[in-house]
C-alpha cells in the first residue's frame, strides 16, 4: 500500500515551493489547474484562473453576439438569356464589375432565362430586380399591347442602359436553295423557344409582313446552340437570330459548317421600316467571321438593361456607375458591347423613359 505524501517529500524550502506543492498534490486530478499552469508557465490561484476564465467566456460571447447580428449578403439577380448566347455573359460581366465596384454585402448574380419575354414577366412578378431585355418587347409591355395585354401595362419600367443592336440575322444550311427572306417559305425554319424574345419577334415580323408561321413548311423551336447544331446536320434548312454582332455562335456556325447568311431585306420589309418605331435599318459585316468584306441589310433592336421603379434606388445608381467606371474593360472583354461607352452617352429611343438615377448621373 503506497503511503500518503508529506511535506517532506521534497527538499524545497521556500513557502511558494511549498504552494506548488501543495497544488500539484491536491488538484492533480482537476485537469484545469494543469492546464492554466502549463498555458501561464507559474503558478495561478484559484480566484485567478477565474477571472481568466470569466474574460474568456465574455470575449467568446461578444464574438458570437456580433456573429449572430452580421447583417446578411443581399443577393440581387439580373435575368439573361441562354447561356450560349450573348445576355448571359453580359449579364455576368456587368454582376462582376459591380461585386468588384461595392464594399458593402450586395451581390450580384447573372441569372440564365429562356429570354426577353420570360425576364420581363419575372420583372412584373418582382422575381427578378433587373434584366436585359430587347426593346420591342420593352415597349410592348411598357404600353401593355401583344403579347403583354393580358395584364396591366407596366408603365414602371425604366431604362438603366441600352448596351447593343441586335440584328435580324438569318443563318441557312450550307447546299441551301435559300437566296432571300421570301425563299424560307415552305422550308424547315427555327425561330428560337417560345418565352424567348427572338421567338416573339419572328411572330410579330411575320405578321408585320403578313406572313405567318403557316407559310413555312414546319416550325422548330430551338435554343440558339440546338439550331445551329441542326443546321450543319441539315435537319433544318433555316434558323431566324436575333444576335448582336460579332457572336461566338455565329463565328462557331461559319468555321463549324460554313452557314451563309441571307439578306432580310425587300419592299415589304422596306416598307415596315417607314412605319414601325420599333425597327431600325442596320447591316451584318461579314468581315467579322472571315468572310469577304460584305455588308449584309437588315433590321435591328437594341439590347437594354432595364428594372422597374419600386428596386431601391440607391441599388439602380450604383449598379449603372460600375457599368459607366467599368465601360473601357467591359468593350474590350466582351466583343458585343464593343460601342457600349457610345450607347451610353447617346440617346437611343427605346419609348420607355430612362431611369431618374441616369438622368441624374454626370
């Protein structure tokens, strides 16, 4: 049987020798006092280690206190379009100059959309803050006419920037007998997905022209990317764009299977252009995919980045001056917005007002 250790045992004879002793004797199996002393390198008593323990535990709890309270990351949307197209990457390319731009926890997020008439819907339904939209279906459903009329106009929407044209482009298969706007009817055409914009403007022109999707011999609705896969199989003999210029798609389909472009162009399409506001004379440079220096006539709109009035303005303001500090980098990072810094200082006549935050802006 082991005798009880005595004062004795140890030949120190200072009293806080002692102390220590006596500590490690009594509280060896405590596991704190150890554990403080090893952390302080000498002895702590009691009433120490408490206090040591009770700043601690009150720093500990302050720190959660200001995790708790942190104010959330605000996360805002900007609708797009297919990711193969041109809206996405600008969308992505303008939530990047603002998340660079702001110090404060708002977030910009590029978010895919079968189109224009999809992002504008989601605008009215307060889904989406901001979007990028093609200005026919911007004025249609600013004024509430087709295919808007089913609800109230949405007399709120403004403009924060008009970004790009985008041009009626008709792409046909290579071996194609198609020469002319007029020599698609009774051929295999696609005219984009049903919520997409480029789908509502074929339908509108077509009926513009007093044409309608009858006069074709079938109708295929494809996302952009599809079409021209269907192109080079020759599944399909035409495809109907509404694209801004120079287009990774395009230069893709040119390289891939050699489509040809076609004119949309003629009296009737002419004639359209002296009534309409919403179109405007323009030209595809084929110079731009390698082609022989020819410009081809046809018609345009304008990509715009829009949102509605009831979005908090300080959000509206500080998302257009990113876009206006960061124009210079967007123009050179993204071909399409090339004439961006010129879109921005021009009045282009969408016929919806411009944002107040823009009016204001120097």
């Amino acid at each position: 049987m082991m005798n009880k250790p005595t004062a004795t045992a140890r030949s120190e004879p200072t009293t806080n020798h002692m102390a220590r002793e006596r500590v490690g004797m009594s509280y060896t199996n405590s596991g704190m006092v150890e554990w403080v002393f090893h952390v302080k390198g000498s002895l702590i008593g009691i009433s120490t280690m408490r206090r040591y323990l009770r700043s601690t535990l009150v720093a500990l709890l302050v720190f959660c206190h200001h995790v708790a309270v942190a104010e959330p990351v605000k996360l805002f949307s900007i609708g797009s379009g297919d990711i193969s197209g041109n809206y996405y990457p600008v969308a992505q390319a303008i939530c990047k100059a603002f998340n660079r731009a702001d110090d404060s926890r708002r977030r910009c997020s590029p978010e895919p959309s079968p189109g224009s008439i999809y992002n504008l819907t989601a605008l009215q339904e307060g889904a989406l803050e901001f979007a990028i939209v093609q200005s026919d279906w911007l004025n249609a459903a600013f004024l509430g006419t087709a295919p808007f009329s089913h609800g109230p106009a949405m007399t709120d929407l403004r403009v924060i920037a008009a970004l790009y044209s985008e041009t009626i482009t008709v792409l046909v298969a290579p071996g194609s007998d198609i020469f002319s706007a007029l020599d698609m009817l009774g051929k295999k055409v696609d005219i984009g997905r049903p919520a997409s914009g480029r789908n509502a403007t074929v339908n509108h022109l077509l009926e513009s022209l007093d044409f309608s999707l009858g006069d074709f011999g079938s109708v295929r609705e494809l996302l952009p990317a599809n079409a021209i896969e269907e192109l080079c199989k020759g599944t399909i003999d035409a495809a109907i764009l509404v694209v801004g210029h120079p287009s990774a798609l395009v230069a893709e389909a040119v390289e891939r299977c050699g489509v040809r472009f076609i004119e949309f162009d003629g009296p009737r399409i002419r004639e359209l252009l002296g009534r309409s506001d919403t179109y405007r004379k323009s030209f595809i440079d084929l110079g731009m995919y390698g082609l022989p220096g020819e410009e081809i006539p046809s018609l345009s709109v304008v990509a715009s980045l829009v949102t509605r009035t009831t979005v908090d303005e300080k959000l509206v303001a500080d998302l257009y001056a990113a876009i206006q500090q960061a124009a210079p980098m967007l123009a050179e990072e993204i071909p399409v917005l090339s004439e961006l810094q010129s879109f921005l200082v021009s009045s282009t006549p969408l016929g919806v007002p411009a944002h107040d935050v823009v009016e204001r802006a120097p």
